[in-house]
C-alpha cells in the first residue's frame, strides 16, 4: 500500500544501492523485488538441515531498528539463540495457530518484533 511513496525515490536509492523488497500485487518496476512471487514459487520442501542451521547460534540472525530510548535510534543485533529463546516462549504457554496474540509493544521493539 506504501510503494507509492517510494516509487519517486526509486532511481536514488538504486545509486546507494538499497534493495526495495515489496509484499503485494505488482506490477512493480525493475530491480523492485516482488515477493509474492517469490513466496508463490517456492518449494514446501524444506532445505537441507546444513543448509538451514546456522553454524553458530551465537551468530547474527537478524536486525531490528530500535526506537532509541537508550540514545539515537538503530540497528540492534539479534542472535539466532536469542530468536529462539523468544519463539519458545509460546510453545512454553501453550499457544498454537488458531491463538490470537494481542501486542501493546511497538514493532520495532524486540519483545514485539519477535
């Protein structure tokens, strides 16, 4: 709905290199990454496990943008440990797909980005 927005900006951003990933029907211009089409084309098959697992769970999975409560908003890193410390929590309460998950924390907060 917001790719409107980015669409005047699209050549500038192409010179900085920034990649502009989009969720929703097209047709977008070229070097826009669709990827809805991307998700409708792949494979339900799962990789294999050396492919997938991360060598380290150590090892950096993500980023979220913090809000910048503790300074200047920025990257923070997150670990594959650390995800999946979060994502346990639900198997811990028992929640499953058919649950609704109400969220008072900003996105860009961890607790709520994960």
């Amino acid at each position: 709905d917001l790719f409107a927005a980015v669409e005047p900006i699209l050549p500038s951003l192409r010179e900085d290199d920034i990649v502009v990933w989009v969720l929703g029907s097209g047709p977008y211009p070229p070097g826009v990454v669709a990827l809805q089409e991307l998700l409708d084309a792949a494979s339900e098959e799962l990789e294999p496990e050396d492919v997938w697992q991360p060598p380290d769970l150590n090892d950096t999975c993500l980023y979220i943008f913090t809000s910048g409560t503790t300074g200047l908003p920025k990257a923070a890193r997150v670990s594959h440990l650390k995800s999946i410390m979060c994502l346990s929590f639900y198997e811990l309460v028992g929640a499953s797909s058919r649950d609704v998950v109400y969220l008072a924390l900003p996105l860009y907060h961890m607790a709520g980005s994960l």
